[in-house]
C-alpha cells in the first residue's frame, strides 16, 4: 500500500458494518493522523428484517 502525502489511506478494506464508516482523526494544526475512530451512520435503525414468504 503506498501513500502520497496528499493522497488519504485507503480504508475501504476495513472490515465494518455497511452503514458504519472509518474518520480519521487528524491534528488541526499539523495535519498529523492522530487515529482512527469508526463512526456508526444514522439510518442503520432502517434495516428491516425481510418478511417470510408463504
């Protein structure tokens, strides 16, 4: 995995629940990565359980 100083990581292969996604956490002042934190998506209450066919 390469990283270019203005490219961000990609986090896409970060194992997480769909409606979840991956912030990074970064210094406002030097733009340094200080972390990861996952960040769980209103609307994952959206999810029905499907109906039973008869």
């Amino acid at each position: 995995m390469s990283c270019h100083d203005n490219e961000a990581p990609d986090w896409s292969d970060v194992d997480a629940p769909e409606y979840s996604k991956v912030v990074e956490v970064r210094d406002p002042v030097t733009r340094q990565l200080l972390g990861l934190t996952m960040q769980v998506m209103k609307g994952s209450e959206d999810i029905k359980e499907p109906e039973e066919q008869t």
